[in-house]
C-alpha cells in the first residue's frame, strides 16, 4: 500500500498537524506532505499556537521537539489529554536518551532533522497511518466481542428467569392434577385446585408473552454484567403486575375457566 493510496474522500475530513517553529523546515514538510497525501495541513509555529480544535482535527502530528515555549515532551503530554492519533518527532536533538523520553510519553515515531528526514517521512507518516487505523479496528472488534458476550449473558440469564416461572407453574400443575384425580369426589376441593391451575396456566402465558416482548419489541438490549439482575426484575415485575390483573379480573378467570 503506497502514500498515494491513502488519499480517499475520508482523508478530507482531517489535517496533519505540523508544529516547527523553523519556517522554512515547516515548509518543505508541508510540501511534502501535500505532494504525497490529500490530507489539509495546519502548520503552527509554538505551542501556544495549538488549540484544541488543531489537535482534534488531527489525523496525525509532526512535532518539532524544541520549541520556542515548551519542549516537545510537555507539547505530546498535552497533546494526548485530547487525541491519540500518531505523532511523529522530528528534532536537531541527537541524544538517544530524548528519543526513548519521547516514545515513551506517546510519540510513534522519532527523527533527527536532517535532509533525509524529509525523503523517510511519507513512508514513516503512511506506515503511522496504517497502524493505527489497524490498532481503531481492532478494538471496535474488542469491544463488539464484548458487547456481544454481555448480550448473550443477559439472555441467558433472563431465560433462566423464565424457565424459573414456567417450571414452577407445570409442577404446580402437575400436582394439582394429581390431587384432583385421587379426590374426584370433592366438588369443592376440585374447584379450588382447578382455580389455582388456571392461574398458573396464565402465568406461564405470561411469561412467554414476556418472551415475545423481548423479541419482537426489542427490549433486550447489549448491557454490561452488572445490569444483569436489573433485566431479570424488571420482567418478574412485569409478570407479577399481569398476574395481579389478571386475579382481580372475574371475567378473565370465568372465560379461562369456561375454555
């Protein structure tokens, strides 16, 4: 994948940030720049120059590492309470101990200025590029892993809820019907049990309507673990409300009877 392959509709929509308080090194790079990619250029001159807006339409910065009012350590610390694009040094300062300084406050790359610095900057400015839109890629993966794991907790858990409810109304069930088959005799009793087992029938109703709820109005949405209980309460409150109607109801309980 060449420089000139970058350029794309998207690249537009930002800058390369280009802070050297040297004019005419701004310049070449600049030139450079425009020579090799689509991206807009914003060329500042001090760090009191930069603003906020520069550095978050940044797709990328150039940093010069002594400026006139602060040293390119205090400008990548300040630069990245905001952005962590990639940044690339380039500076007169020869010392390895500067270069392991600047990489590790945030910088992805580091150069001495010299007349080849400007021939290696296209392919250090792509390869910056690259990685980090691979490194953007990788952790919507992340997080799209994880939400999906989170949603698939959430249902297993609200399942588990209702198959709670629908297992204690067949055994209920069950049971009643046991009770009314060995007491045949007792009119009283039978309507009793056969109250009670309407009323679960309705609840396991209940319960896969809920089901169906959630399917089709969408209500079970991605949430994080520690949501998880909320969900499960929040449909047993639903049951229990439909239950309560459905017990101060007369005519809901003499239909479901009639049937």
């Amino acid at each position: 994948m060449g420089a000139k392959a970058l350029k794309s509709e998207k690249a537009r929509q930002y800058a390369i940030l280009i802070v050297e308080d040297d004019p005419n090194f701004a310049f070449l790079e600049e030139e450079m720049i425009e020579e090799n990619f689509d991206f807009p250029v914003i060329v500042r001159h001090a760090m009191q120059e930069v603003s906020q807006e520069d550095i978050e339409a940044a797709k990328l910065a150039i940093m010069d590492f002594n400026l006139p009012d602060a040293t390119g350590e205090k400008l990548i610390k300040h630069f990245r309470q905001y952005s962590d694009v990639p940044v690339i040094v380039v500076t007169g300062n020869q010392q390895l101990e500067t270069a392991i300084k600047t990489l590790r406050q945030g910088a992805n790359d580091f150069f001495v200025k010299a007349p080849q610095t400007l021939v290696m900057l296209p392919g250090a400015i792509e390869r910056a590029l690259i990685a980090y839109e691979n490194k953007r890629l990788l952790k919507e993966k992340e997080i799209k892993r994880e939400r999906l794991n989170a949603q698939i907790e959430t249902l297993r858990q609200v399942l588990t809820t209702l198959a709670h409810y629908i297992n204690n109304s067949t055994t209920t069930i069950s049971g009643y019907a046991q009770l009314c088959a060995q007491n045949d005799q007792d009119r009283h009793n039978i309507e009793k049990l056969i109250n009670v087992s309407l009323k679960e029938t309705a609840r396991i109703t209940f319960v896969l309507q809920e089901l169906e709820n959630l399917v089709n109005k969408l209500e079970l949405k991605t949430t994080s673990y520690l949501n998880i209980p909320d969900a499960m309460f929040a449909i047993e409150e639903r049951i229990q409300e439909k239950m309560k109607q459905f017990a101060q109801n007369p005519r809901t309980n003499k239909a479901n009877r009639a049937n």
